[in-house]
C-alpha cells in the first residue's frame, strides 16, 4: 500500500505560521539544512505588512546559517518600521546569538542564565 503524497516520516520539522495571527514557531533546528524552508517563512511573514512575533522556545540546534536568516529579518522588519517582537528564545538560541554577537540586534527576550 502506497503513502499519500506528502506524509514522510522521519524528516525535522519545518517552521510553521500559527493560524492564528501572524506568530512565526521557529523549529527545534534552525541550520544549514533547513535555511531554505525557514528563509521562505520569514520572507512570507514580513510580505505581509502585519506585526510578526517569533516563538523560539523549541530551538535546540541553530547555527550561523539560521542565525543569519534571523538577522537578516530582524533588519528587515526595523526598516519597515516593524520591531521584531520574541514570544520566546531558548538557551541554545540565545547562547548562539550571543556567541557571534548577535544578541543586541536580535533583541532577544531574557531568559533562565544558560
């Protein structure tokens, strides 16, 4: 018996837009590997002229690649006179920000010390 098209098992999960607002859950790996998917959900969101809040709480593996994307948008969103507004950032996430010296441009919210 055949799956249906796209029900793959075992692959990471991917960002995902919560239904309800414009709310951005940021998966638990934010790599190289799935810049692409998280490129196309950021540059959805900021299309969209609405407020986006970030949820980064379930982020346990990030790296310069993610990062990037998320100072890229993070910038973005000030030029268009939007702050980028965070519902949540793990310790990994924050530890990583700050590691490269991201974490003034992020603006991350506080957390529990790493």
């Amino acid at each position: 018996m055949r799956k249906a098209a796209g029900t793959k098992r075992g692959k990471a999960s991917k960002p995902r837009l919560a239904p309800a607002g414009k709310r951005i859950e940021l998966p638990a790996g934010c790599t190289l590997r799935d810049a692409a998917a998280l490129k196309a959900l950021l540059v959805g969101s900021a299309c969209t002229g609405d407020a986006v809040t970030v949820a980064g709480g379930a982020v346990t593996r990030i790296d310069t690649a993610g990062l990037q994307l998320l100072a890229a948008f993070a910038l973005h969103e000030r030029s268009a006179g939007r702050p980028l507004q965070w519902h949540s950032a793990s310790a990994e996430l924050r530890a990583a920000s700050a590691r490269i010296g991201l974490s003034a441009l992020l603006q991350l919210p506080p957390g529990d010390a790493a």
